[in-house]
C-alpha cells in the first residue's frame, strides 16, 4: 500500500501552466520533501532526477572539466569513478547506487572505443533508451506511464522530422516498444499506430505547428493535462507530489526558455542529425584519451 503524505501536499503552492514565477526551485522543491518520503518513494524521486545525471556523464565524456547540473543525484567523483571502471563497487557512504542502465552505458562505449568500429545510433540515443528501459520497469504505474507518454510523443516528433529532412528514422528513434518499433519501419502517414494510440490526433496537430516555442508549448501542456488527469484520484499520494514536481520543472524550463534559444537548438539537433551520428562517438573517442575514460588497462 502506497504511502500517503497530507501535509506536504495540503502546503503545496498552487501552480498553472501559465506562471512566469516559481514558488519553488527544483532542488529547493525535493530538498524540502525528500527526507519526508518512504525509502521507495524517494527512490522515484531520485528516478526522475536521474535524467540530469545522464546528462552530466555524456558532457563528462566529452570535456573532462565540464560542470554538473547540480540537479543530478551524482557527483562528477562518483560519474569519474563509473567511467574508470563500470564494475567497481560504490564506495561505503555514498548516499545512492549508481543504477545498473549507467554501468550498462559505459561497458557498451568502452567496448566500441576497442573495436574502434562506431554504431549507427547516437550515444545520447542510446543512453536514453537504457533510461527509458530502466524507468518503465520501476514498479509504479504513474510513474512508467509517464515515461511511456515523453517516449511515445518525442519518437513521434522525432519520426516526423526524419521523415521531412529525408533522414534515417532507425537512427534516432528511442527505445524498444512496440510503438518504437512501428516509428522506426512504418511507412505510413500514422506510422502505423491507428487507433491504438490515443494522443495521436493531438500530437499531429502539434508536430504541424510551425513556431518551435509554440510547438514546445503545446506539448508542455499536453503533458501537464496528462499529469492532473492521472492524479485527480491521487490526492495525497507520492505520484500527487512528483506530478507537482513536474509540472515545476517545466515552469521553471520556461522561464529561461525564449524564442531565439529555441530556433538555435532546433536547428543545431537538426544539423547534428544531417552531419551524422558517428560525431558523437568520434567526440568521445577523442575525449576518451584522458585518464577519466581510459585506464591503463586498455
């Protein structure tokens, strides 16, 4: 039976998708709460955390003297420490366990650096599909359920943008699903998904949306429309609390979001898809000649 937290939801500020202002930080917000939830509900917690923390290790094999999104459960000692040696045990008093996805990640660059025969899909991609793989298997519905909804509408999107630059879907779809499967080989307008998918109406219409800021926007509350539905039942319970969570993070994505920014990083992911996915690799693999990636024994 899940735990139930009255009071920190009762004292929760009231939120809408349309706050230019934040009553909260994200590490404000879950350095308030996270003392006060059950072992397993802090391990969600940490789950959707996680996400900064592949980001710090992909930028932490790229540039040795990167600087961490604070946001992340890891230190860069700890990601240094998975990148010498993804076997190793965690040291006594580190407060998480780097999870089974990240160790996973690095044997399969380590293992690519020796054959020295680089694969199809972009490490980012890669990464996310061992993230999305370990979430969806976290054991609660809400939470798996909404990883699915971002793995199902980002491939979506993805698809349509292959499709339109005449780039190679199988590159860049994320994941093993059934639907994954059907955005990677379907030829139709669809994708082959019919009736089976029930936000595919509205996710075409976004994917026909011109403006990029409009675009983000529309799926921003897509997903926020998503997350009242799945807790309206869910009053008091931890998915109330990570629903609330969510939706500050992408209160607080848009404050330091504008239209500019936008156009730039469309058309920088558009760039990196056309020049190719092997950039990634060939980066690390020069990146990867320091000591942080390569041990003596390689």
């Amino acid at each position: 039976m899940s735990s139930e937290y009255y009071y920190l939801v009762a004292g929760l500020p009231n939120i809408s998708a349309e706050d230019s202002k934040l009553p909260y930080t994200l590490l404000a917000f879950r350095e308030e709460v996270e003392s006060q939830l059950s072992e397993t509900d802090r391990a969600l917690l940490r789950l959707l955390f996680l996400k900064f923390d592949n980001r710090n290790l992909l930028e932490l094999i790229r540039h040795s003297d990167a600087q961490p999104d604070p946001k992340g459960n890891f230190s860069p000692d700890e990601l240094d420490e998975l990148l010498r040696d993804p076997e190793q045990p965690p040291a006594e008093g580190r407060k998480y366990v780097i999870p089974d996805y990240m160790k996973t990640f690095v044997q399969i660059c380590r293992a690519e650096d020796e054959k020295d025969e680089p694969g199809a899909v972009a490490w980012e991609d890669r990464l996310a599909t061992l993230y999305y793989g370990y979430a969806m298997q976290c054991g609660n519905a809400f939470v798996a359920d909404w990883f699915e909804l971002n793995l199902d509408i980002g491939n979506f999107l993805t698809a349509v943008t292959c499709r339109k630059y005449g780039l190679n879907r199988a590159d860049f779809i994320v994941g093993d699903s059934e639907y994954a499967q059907l955005f990677r080989t379907s030829g139709a307008r669809d994708f082959g998904l019919g009736d089976t998918w029930e936000y595919l109406p509205a996710v075409q219409r976004i994917a026909e949306e011109p403006d990029l800021l409009t675009r983000e926007r529309k799926i921003d509350r897509l997903k926020w429309d998503w997350l009242e539905e799945h807790t309206v039942f869910k009053t008091f319970t931890v998915e109330s609390l990570l629903a609330w969570l969510l939706k500050l993070e992408m209160i607080e994505r848009w404050t330091t979001l504008d239209r500019a920014a936008g156009e730039r990083a469309f058309r920088q992911v558009i760039g990196a898809m056309k020049t190719g996915s092997n950039h990634a690799l060939e980066e690390f693999k020069r990146n990867s000649k320091n000591a942080h990636y390569k041990s003596e024994s390689i």
